[in-house]
DNA sequence: TCAAACCGGACTAATTCGGTCCGATTGGTC
DNA sequence: GACCAATCGGACCGAATTAGTCCGGTTTGA
C-alpha cells in the first residue's frame, strides 16, 4: 500500500517543468539529470502522461516535453491516474469488478470513504500547488499532521 | 498502492469473531471456512493479531481464538497496523527515513494529508461498526461516495 | 499419554515494481 | 535527400512484495 516511485516521479517531472517560463519545450534528458531519476524511466512516465493529456511532446531536433495545460489546471490525481491508472485502494474499488461477500462489502465501504478522501486531496492539489510549497518551505510537511486541520483524536 | 488482502482477511475474521457471542471462543478453521479464506494463512494473520492484542488465542484441545476487547473497541487502523505496521503511504513518510529532496518534500506533504485522512476513517471505524454495517446492507458501500459527505466536487 | 489447537520459521509461487534496451518513428537541418 | 536529434512503444529483466504453504514445536485438555 504505497505510492509508487512512478507516480512521485511523474509529480516531480511536471513541478520541474513548471518551473520554467510557461509553453517552454524541455528535453527528457535534462529533467532526468535535475531530479535524479533514471532517463529511460522518466521517458515512459512522460509517455503516458502525455496520453493522458498533461504534457505535449516533441520529437525531433530541438524536441522535448512541456506543460499541456496551466500548472494551476493539472492535478495530483490526473497525475496519478495517468500513470496507475483509475485509483482502487482495494480489489473491489475496481471499476470493472463487483464485491460479492457481505462482510467484504462493509470493508468495501470503508476503503471506499478513504479512497475518496484520498482523491479529495489529491483532487484539490496542482502542480502549481506543490511548485509553490517547494518555493516556501519549512512548512506544511513532516510529522505532525497540522496541516490537516480537521482531525479527530484517532481512538487508540 | 492497494490494501492487502491479509488486512482484509484480518477484518473478517475479526468481523465473524464478533458475530458471536461475546468471549466466545472460536476455532480458526471455523473461521477459515465461514469466511474461505486459506487455514494457514488465516493463522499468520491471527498470530500477528494476537501479539499486537486485538485477540486472544488458546492453544490445546477446545482451544481458538476470541477477541481480546469489546467490537466498540477495535479499530481498523488497529488492525491495519497490526498486520502491515505503521502505515506509510510512501517511502518518506516512513518512521524512520526522511526526506532529502525540495521537490519530494512538497509532494510529501500532500501524501501524508491523504495518509492522515485514511488514517482518521480507519482510526474512526470499528469491528463494531463493521459489523452493523454488514447487518444493515444496501447502504454505505459501492459507487456514488454519497456515504462521505463533505467531498467538494473533485475537480475534472 | 495422546490428540487437538495454535506458534513460528522456512520455504515457494505469482505478481508488481522499478527499471533497461532497442528498434521504429518523427521532425529539423544541411 | 541524408542525417541527426528526440520521443515512442514494446519486450525484457531483476528485485521486492504479496499471498500462501509446510512442517516441526509447544501448550493444554481429556
């Protein structure tokens, strides 16, 4: 149950390219070397980000990627679903599947009120979003959950 | 990044042992079979449950397992994270390492808000609410996420 | 003492993750 | 038109994780 390096990389892809000026073409290689990740990986991330409609890509001389949409328009979900594919916390938030046993099925509501916690945040979350939380930091991140705000104790 | 099927089970069995009479002891290849879930492993998963103290299992003849508290008083989180330890929803999130990267730090930041949100439903819904909601069906699980509430409209 | 149960660790098969490789294709440039 | 710069797309691969299995050991009741 985590995230995986893909959909990280694929987020920190995209803040990298925002950071340029806007519509700037950006070579593949050079996005790999800034943020440290494999160039041949990086390549197949783009590619199905740019399926999904998040990235333009060029080829040829003078060739590279950029941003299809405003940074303020591409969310944290659309990342990850185009590179995981729709989100299903659990076998039975598949779209194509349907949950036959009666105790799975009150788990399945379960995993499915957090599932859709989780696409809430990362719903409201663009990469413009993360781009400026880079810019400041010593906030919002590590231990403490204080900018989560409306947390119950959590029993234990 | 899907819950595993060990969790489930976990919770299953957990949810037939509650199903019972309070303090009742049961066999695990009951268990097993009520909930087909494979004996030996259905006895891994107890064996963690057990040491975490979520059940209590008796060993010789008559022997089984019972819960070891009330159904009010078990939570999933408990039994998430008796089964797969602390909940990481990535690598920089979990107890020990941390983060070195400007940018994976700004991503990390929303992946722990969506990991506190799983952890509050979770931390919030016990064995016995499980239960109930088993006995109530046609309400609270599949598709359209009426069940959550305060979801803002998700973007896209 | 014997059999019923769980305990615990070693082992295994299948799947997913995290990549690599390479030939194909597309587009500038000379 | 040849050539080079880039991405595309699919095949492949090793390592890690998941999902179990197996079996000998230990505890306990009859």
């Amino acid at each position: 149950m985590q995230i995986t390096r893909a959909v990280e990389y694929g987020a920190m892809g995209l803040i990298c390219l925002a950071r340029r000026g806007p519509g700037e073409t950006v070579l593949l290689e050079e996005i790999s070397q800034e943020e440290s990740i494999p160039a041949s990986f990086l390549g197949k991330i783009f590619q199905q980000m740019s399926r999904a409609g998040l990235v333009r890509s060029i080829r040829g001389t003078g060739g590279g990627v950029t941003l299809a949409k405003a940074p303020e328009q591409i969310t944290l979900l659309e990342i990850f679903e185009a590179i995981e594919g729709p989100m299903a916390l659990q076998r039975c938030l598949a779209p194509t599947v349907t949950c036959e046993r009666q105790e799975g099925c009150a788990l399945c509501g379960v995993f499915e009120q957090a599932q859709d916690q989780v696409k809430e945040v990362f719903g409201r979350t663009t990469v413009a979003d993360l781009l400026k939380r880079h810019a400041a930091p010593g906030q919002g991140h590590r231990r403490g959950g204080a900018a989560v705000g409306k947390l119950s104790p959590v029993v234990e």
